[in-house]
C-alpha cells in the first residue's frame, strides 16, 4: 500500500457581474508610448476576439474582496469533501494581488489571504497551517504540488488549496490587454489516501525561466498620461513575446511531465490547461500532439472556459478541474481510471504540469 493524494472536494466561485466585450465600447485605449489609439473601439474588440477568443468575463462587485471569494469556494470544497474543517493540515492559498479594494490600488499583503480565510471559515485549530503562495499564475497549480509534498512525506492528510484573484483592480482600463483578465476563485481538497494501485496525483514538473523571460509580465503605469501621472501600477503584458515562449516550452514541460511516468499523450482524457488565451491555448494542444506525431487533436481533448470567464489567473486550472468533476462543463466528464493533465504558464516565467489519475 502507498499514499496518494486524492481530490476528495471541490469548490469555485464565478462572480455574478458579467461584463461583456461590448462594455469596453466608450474606453480610451492607449498603445506603450502613450498614444490614442485611431482605430475605432468596434475594431479593436472585434479583433482582442478573434485573438483571444473572449466574449465575456465576470467581475467582483465593489462589495467583495479577494478573500471573500476565496471563502466562497473554500466552503464549498469543504462541504464537497465532507470533512471536519477543524481537521485540515494546511490552508494553502494562490493569488497574485492579495486583497485588493475599488478605490485602493496599493495591494493589500496583511494578513495574508489564507489567515483571512481560514478566519472566515471559523477554524480555530493552531495545528491548521495556513499561508499564501505566490507563483505568477502557475501558483495553484504549484500550490497543489506542494500540497502532494506534504501528504506524500506523511506530514498531512488533510489539505485545503484555493486559487484566487481579482485582476479587474489592476488592469489598465486604457490598455487593450485589459479586456483580457477577470476575476473568480477556485478550491480543492486533496487527501491521504492509501492504495494499492496508483491514484490521484501520480506526478508533476516545473520549471522557471527567469534569465530571459522573468519581465514579460510585470507592474507599470498606465498608458495613458493623466492616469500614468497618479503613479499606480498596473497589470502589463509582452504579448507576443509570451505567446512564444508558452508556445515553445508549454508543450515540452507536459510531455516530459508524461515521460517520467512512461505515459504517451494517447493515455490522457482531459488537459486542464490554463485559460490564458483562446487562440494560444488551441496553439500549445497542436504543438503538444505533434510532440508525438499526431497532426489531429482529438475535440473534446481540452475543455475550454475563457471565452464566458476569460483569464482570471490562478483560478482558472480549478475552477476547470471544479467544474469537470460536477459535470458541468460544455458536456465533458471525467471517470474513474481518466488521466487528467493540469498545466499552467505565467508571470517568472515559470510552467507547471500535473498528471492525475480519477479515483
């Protein structure tokens, strides 16, 4: 008999506020140099479609902080789990921007998001650990990985990881890339369980490329030069550059997270692949396929969430992994014995990959 680490619950919350591409109508996009942008509003969204494949994304109302929709779904995984809460090992949260508020720009780090949720779950056991992580948007993605560690060495049996971001608070409304990011949360309970067959977590891989690509995405001031003047920053992008590299190592990090369990693509059910952009995404799947020779992807290989919630960072790997195990998710299933891939790209630039097999 072994340990594994199994997802036991699960939990997401996807805010209510739709904001549709045709909100973005009355903005002032501004390119890097500071520039108005000519081409009509109309244009440039129908094109930030095209590329990206977005139609929509959800919002948190003024109302709610990061933590609130990190305890949003940190109950549900609680409850899916059917566990005692008191009984957790850790508390383990992803985010990038910690609390963030309306009419605060300057990111809010204390006390760290996981001690607010774990206050707002009303769990009062020391023993329960609870701290963040900060890994760009791989960081729930890596956040599970650590949690894999702890079960595995027989430090814990009972982990809560959530995933959790509000970008609608950084993103330059004069910046096309804006329209890209949302906001939403994401949760999981991963634990012990023995088995003489592996199951749940069976292997992960990541890797940071820091020398050359740390700065693709970063803090900076608005393009626009009345806002740039108040000194906040913002969420900034190197579009091009990033999809180059996602393209080039996303692919390569998957398969060698397979190789080292002697898998082939063919053995996977689902890629749960972060939904960073529509059009890279498909781009990353094709390459992936191609790694081993295959030309057709199979269809309902990659389930896809970016074009009604757009890109909401490290929450969107659960929110997909929440949404699968519910049945829930464009008619995609996962069953017992289904190998699912995980994977994540972002800010560092760092990659992650998990393989996991459905108990």
């Amino acid at each position: 008999m072994a340990i594994y680490s199994v997802i036991t619950g699960i939990g997401s919350y996807l805010p209510e506020k739709i904001v549709r591409n045709e909100d973005f109508l009355n903005n002032e996009f501004y390119d890097d140099n500071g520039e108005l942008i000519p081409t009509p509003n109309e244009q440039i969204i129908e094109k930030f479609k095209e590329i990206t494949t977005i139609e929509s994304r959800r919002y948190a109302t003024d109302e709610q902080k990061t933590s609130d929709l990190a305890f949003y779904a940190a109950e549900k995984a609680i409850e899916s789990a059917g566990i005692d809460k008191e009984m957790l090992d850790y508390i383990i949260v992803a985010h990038n921007f910690a609390e963030t508020a309306p009419d605060n720009k300057q990111t809010n780090i204390l006390p760290i998001l996981a001690a607010k949720v774990k206050q707002k779950l009303g769990i009062k056991n020391p023993a329960a650990v609870a701290y963040d992580l900060l890994f760009g948007c791989p960081g729930w993605v890596q956040a599970v990985i650590q949690a894999d560690y702890y079960i595995k060495s027989g430090d814990a049996k009972k982990i809560l990881v959530v995933g959790a971001d509000i970008l609608s608070r950084v993103s330059d409304p004069h910046d096309r890339d804006s329209m890209i990011y949302a906001d939403g949360a994401a949760a999981v309970v991963l634990q012990a369980i023995e088995s003489d067959v592996p199951v749940g977590i069976l292997g992960h891989v990541t890797r940071s490329d820091s020398y050359e690509y740390s700065e693709m995405l970063r803090m900076g001031l608005s393009y626009k030069k009345e806002e740039a003047d108040k000194k906040n920053l913002y969420l900034k992008m190197n579009g091009r550059r990033l999809y180059m590299y996602a393209l080039e190592n996303v692919p390569k990090a998957i398969k060698s997270g397979l190789d080292k369990l002697n898998l082939h693509i063919t053995d996977v059910h689902k890629v749960l692949l972060h939904q960073a952009n529509g059009k890279m995404d498909d781009a990353i799947i094709s390459r992936l396929f191609r790694l081993y020779g295959i030309k057709e992807v199979p269809e309902d290989v990659m389930p896809m969430t970016i074009a009604w919630l757009g890109n909401s960072s490290v929450a969107t790997v659960p929110t997909l992994v929440d949404l699968l195990f519910r049945n829930d998710l464009d008619g995609n299933t996962a069953k017992k014995d289904d190998l699912l891939i995980m994977a994540s790209v972002g800010a560092g630039m760092s990659i992650n990959s998990i393989v996991y097999k459905m108990p």
